[in-house]
C-alpha cells in the first residue's frame, strides 16, 4: 500500500499529466493535459466587493432540472422523486487545509461537492465576517442535480472522489477544470463568474459544461486509457501506444512525451467513426478566403496524425508544416475560412451593440499553433468529442445574439454581463472578456457557426460553407458504414456503451484508491468491482474450486447505486436524451441492479472463481444449491479484457484479470494473474 501526505501529494502531481481546461483570455477555453504548476498556493484572483451575488434560487429553477429514473434501472431503496435537494443534513461546514468549505453528499449516489471560500468581508448590518462562497448551499444542491440532470454515466461514477469548487491550491487561474486520474478527483474554477451578479443558475450553467467534460475523463480513464497490457494467452498488446507532447512553457515545441495507452477496439472506431483515419474530408481550400486557415494545408487525419503519433520525424515534420503557415504576427492558426480578422473590437462592437463586420464575432477560432498537439491529442477528444455528441445546451442557438441580459451596480464599477447559447459575457468600463462553453468551443472547430445538424448531401449550400472538418458524427460522410444502415451517430453512441461493458455482469476492475485531504493512500492488490445484475444480490463469493469443496472462501459485501443514466440524442438540438441503450444493444436485460463491491485483496484470490450470494432465508448460511449464482452465459463479460484499470499509477504494474470460461457448456468468471 502507498501512503501520501497531502503536501508530497502536490509534488507528485508535479508529475503526472492533469487533465486540464484552460482559460484563454478574451476568448474562448479549450481542453488540453498540462503539467502540474509549481506554485503551491495560489490567489484566487477574485475582487470580493461590498454587494455579494444573489443567492436566491427560486423552487420553479430548481425544480426545472428533473431528475427521474430511467424505467430500466432498479433504485435501491429510495424514491428520486421525493428527494429534498436542500435537506441541511446533506450539508457540513469543514475546514481542508486552513480553508472554509462548504461540503454537500448529493441525496442520490452520494457524490461529493465542495464549494471552497475563497475570502471573507464584513457584514454592515451583524458587523461579523462572513465567508464568501461561490454557489453556497441552494448553489450547490442546483449543481448537483444539473449534474444528474445532463450527466451520462453508469457503474463507474461509484469510484469518483469528489467534485471541487475554487479550490485554489489545487486549480489556479490558467484553467476552468482539471480531472486527477491518480485521487479520481474533479476540481472547476468559478473565478469566472464569482462577484460579478450572476445568478445562481448562471453560475452553475458555467461550471457545467466544464464539469461535464472532466467528467467525462473520469470514464475514459476507467474504460479506455489506462494500460499497456498485452494478452497472455495470445501475446498481443489489445491497447494503442500514443505519444501524448505537452509543454514546459519554456519552449514552442511540446517537449514532455508521454506515451498513453488506448483500448484499440475504442480508438479504431473512435477515429473511424470521427473520421480521424485520414479519409474522406472536407476541402475547402478552394473557397477559403483566410490565408492562415488550417484547412487549406491540412486535413483532420493529419491534425490527429500531429498529436497522436508515435514516430517523431512525423511529428517534426507536421509542426514544422503547421508552424509555416501560423499568422507570423501572433504564432496563430485559424479555423475560420472566410476571415483573417477576428478582433476584440468587432467582438465586443457586436456584443454591445455596434456594427458586426466578421463572421465569427462571438467565437474564438484563432489558436496557438503549438497547442493544437493538446486539443486533439486522444487524451482530450474523447471528452471533446462525446460533449458534441450529446451535451444538453441550456439554450437555444436562435438567442445567441441576444447578449444584454441586465446591468449590475456598486461603489466602483458597473458590469454589463450575460449569458447563451455561446458562453458566458462580461464587461466593465475597463474591459471586456468572454467564455465559449465546452460544446461551442468544441463544435467551433468543426462548424463555423458551431451549430451542428443532421444529415449531409440534403443540406444547403450555405450549411455546407459552415462545415470546417469532417470530425462529426451527424454528418454521416462515414456513409451506412459496416455495412449497415445505422447512423454514424448511433454506432457512435454504441461504441461507447460496448466499450464501458454496459449491463455486463462485471463491467470494471478498479485499483484501491483514497484520498481524504489529509494523506492519499492505494494498494495494487486491493480491488473492486462494478457490473449490472438482473437481480439483486447480497455478496460476491470468491472462493477456489477444489473437487466438491470451495476453498479459502471469502463473501465482498456488494452495494448498489441508485441511479446511472448513460443515454443519447436523436438530433443535435435535442433538449433531453432520446437514445436509450436498449435501442442499440441486444440482449439487454429490461430492468437491472447497478452494484459496486467492498475492495477484497485479490492477489490472494488467483486462480479462484466469482458466484454471486443472496440470502433468501436471511440466515447468514450459504445454501449453494438455491442462493448462489456460479454459472453465466457467454457474453457475461464486455470484450475489452476485465483488467485492474489503475495498475498503470504504481511504480511496477501488475495486472490481473477476470476470464469468462467455458467448463462444458458452463461459463464461470475467474480470476488470473496475466
């Protein structure tokens, strides 16, 4: 077991790759993995002023994110509906290394969120200070239950530590939102829209989008990218190497190679289905009239190709390309055909009113050419591009013109501020900024307006000038494929669903991990695991079959999660999900228990075989004949290899794996060490 005290806790994330959202001024974010900050400590950089934030949240908002249970999953023991979001038993004041911090367990699965202070004034009319949060508590139940309202996620979210608001010895002002593989935590900034008259609802539309993408980390590093295992019985490595580049912000060149592994099922059909396998795209270099456009030199194939591949020549030769034809004024390259010019003046000159000279205006679409190897490096598109597919706008793309929402006052200054379909918009006598959220800032490099649709050889001639690169899963341009006649978009949602191992009796193995503020602890050999059962059992049993005995028999106490929700749109303007994982699995059971198991030490259990135990007659004997379940049918397990998906964070991994095997006509789960 490995015992961290938090403060060696931050050193070694000096290490690791985080999984980050960076702010970029006057523009919009975007995602990339950078390298843990030197600065320990860092200021939150928020101007406290004497009127604070509204805090009111009216029950219609609160009661507008429904939260219901999908009808083919079981709750154990709780009726949704009937929650109280903002019970003061879900509350807690607590003090994390010297911080004031309101903590909320949400009423559903229990998740963690934590709004950090981030200063304190005096009241005028107690004379006491008063700490200063974010969200505060209706703030914080709202979040929540935006979470479970827009959230697709399944077995999986029983591992995630906490979610984190401004805690700014963790995230600084560089970024909205970082993801910790390593503590399984997620931590957002709300710098943004701390102090500014923001509603509460405003705010939490803001840290959203940013949560959902961080999120969404969070299951790619519990299903698809944490392992370089090769199959013992058939000697092949089931994952692809990439070479992940980051900076040191030192240099132009991404100078910090990381190989990362990603289950090659999920990666060839990832980019197949995006159409990042060099194939079919879009050529716009006739028409484009912007000469530093990305199109005009390079398809989407070779922007993956740039921040994915493993040869270095190729590498070198792709940022040499990109950098060449990079605007040498201000080492950018853009994704807007049709202008070169995309300044704050025509930006803030349409936002507030004036004349709009440029396509554009309101979305950021110049990048420094030596970060494109983050944005689509395969660490970050995944997030990328399932928020594209199937992110829940709170608004409709027809107001995102409207800007003006009110105008706030106080002693010093006055704020114009705003919020749609775009981002979030601020304003003050003495500047301006906004920020794109997640999906328009993901769709802006693939359409000009950032507004997608459906369908390809039926559109206009006008829609089809605002498609930037193939890289879209409504398209279709991947015509019928597989020789099918699925669309691209629901094979897309398919994928995800087979590669998380969705209604699998076992669906993930996951390493011990735990991180309590004070001192961060996990053991190798220490496992759980997560799955989806027709019925509901008591107990894992794990025990080896020797002849007619069960030997070394060990009962893990199982648990259940209330509700997981892993759903798709039909349209990209969908408002609420319309796909269920019924309309694109077979063989799915109607209705199951969603379980996570104690952790058990599995490096005593090698060789041993997994049943299932339910106490009928509640008297805490095992009666093998009528309580147990030890046999399954063959497609028990999902295809990806049921391996320990955390080995890869100790110094000399060790994977072990669970095999559905064949015994006569009898399949049994069992554990072996690869």
């Amino acid at each position: 077991m490995k015992l961290i005290k938090y403060k060696n806790l931050q050193k070694k994330l000096k290490y690791q790759s985080l999984c980050f959202l960076p702010i970029i001024p006057f523009a919009t974010i975007s995602s990339s993995c950078i390298f843990w900050d030197s600065k320990e400590i860092n200021d939150s950089g928020i101007q406290l002023v004497r009127e604070s934030d509204n805090y009111n949240l009216d029950n219609l908002i609160l009661n507008k994110y429904k939260v219901e249970l999908p009808g083919y999953i079981f709750p154990n023991e709780i009726e949704i509906d009937k929650i109280n979001w903002l019970d003061d038993s879900l509350f807690n004041l607590e003090t994390i290394d010297n911080q004031s911090v309101l903590v909320y367990r949400d009423p559903v699965n229990g998740i963690i969120f934590r709004d950090f202070s981030y200063g304190e004034i005096t009241n005028n009319e107690t004379g006491k200070e008063e700490k200063r949060f974010l969200l505060d508590k209706t703030g914080l139940a709202l979040l929540a239950k935006m979470f479970y309202n827009k959230m697709t996620f399944g077995s999986e979210i029983a591992y995630l530590d906490s979610i984190n608001i401004n805690d700014f010895s963790i995230i600084d002002n560089s970024s909205l939102g970082l993801y910790i593989p390593s503590i399984k935590q997620i931590h957002l900034n709300g710098g943004f829209v701390a102090e500014f008259g923001f509603s509460l609802e405003q705010k939490v539309i803001f840290l959203m989008s940013s949560l959902y993408h961080e999120y969404m980390h969070h299951w790619a590093n519990s299903y698809v990218n944490y392992g370089n295992y090769i199959d013992s019985q058939s000697h092949k490595n089931l994952f692809t190497q990439v070479k992940y580049r980051t900076s040191d912000g030192l240099s132009e060149r991404p100078s910090i190679k990381t190989n990362k592994y990603f289950y090659s099922d999920f990666y060839d059909k990832f980019k197949f289905y995006l159409n990042y396998q060099g194939g079919t795209d879009i050529n716009k270099s006739a028409v484009a009239t912007n000469p530093y456009f990305i199109g005009k030199y390079f398809t989407i194939g070779e922007i993956f190709d740039l921040a994915n591949t493993t040869d270095d020549e190729l590498f070198e030769e792709l940022f040499l390309k990109l950098k060449n034809h990079s605007n040498p004024a201000n080492d950018k390259i853009s994704f807007n055909p049709y202008s070169e010019n995309n300044n704050l003046m025509n930006i803030f000159g349409s936002l507030f009113g004036k004349q709009r000279n440029t396509k554009n205006e309101n979305i950021t679409t110049d990048y420094d050419f030596s970060n494109l190897s983050y944005y689509y490096s395969m660490v970050e598109l995944i997030p990328r591009e399932w928020i594209k597919y199937n992110y829940l706008s709170d608004y409709s793309p027809s107001n995102s013109t409207n800007k003006i929402l009110w105008t706030i006052s106080n002693d010093e200054e006055k704020y114009k501020i705003s919020q749609n379909y775009l981002g979030t918009f601020k304003q003050s006598a003495y500047y301006s900024q906004y920020i794109n959220n997640s999906y328009v800032s993901d769709w802006s490099r693939s359409l000009i307006n950032a507004t997608p649709f459906i369908g390809y050889n039926g559109l206009s001639s006008q829609q089809k000038r605002e498609i930037i690169f193939s890289n879209n899963v409504w398209l279709d341009k991947v015509q019928f494929t597989e020789n099918t006649q699925v669309p691209t978009y629901k094979l897309f949602y398919k994928l995800f669903l087979d590669t998380m191992g969705y209604g699998k009796v076992i669906s993930q193995m996951k390493n011990y991990a735990n991180n309590s503020y004070n001192n961060f602890q996990s053991d190798e050999n220490k496992v759980s695991l997560t799955g989806y059962l027709d019925n509901k059992y008591d107990a894992l049993l794990i025990y080896e079959p020797v002849e007619n005995e069960k030997r070394n028999l060990k009962k893990v106490n199982l648990n259940y999660l209330n509700y997981v929700r892993f759903e798709g749109k039909n349209h990209p303007e969908d408002r609420e999900y319309k796909l269920k994982p019924k309309d694109v699995l077979d063989h799915l059971a109607a209705k199951q228990y969603v379980y996570y198991s104690d952790y058990f030490n599995i490096n005593k259990s090698l060789n041993s075989e997994i049943a299932f135990w339910k106490d009928l007659n509640q008297d805490n004997e095992i009666q093998w004949e009528t309580e147990v379940k030890s046999t399954f049918d063959s497609t028990a397990l999902p295809q990806r290899p049921i391996i320990n998906s955390d080995s890869e964070q100790f110094d000399r991994p060790k994977y072990y794996r669970i095999y559905n095997e064949n015994e006569n006509g009898n399949y049994k789960l069992k554990i072996r060490s690869n």
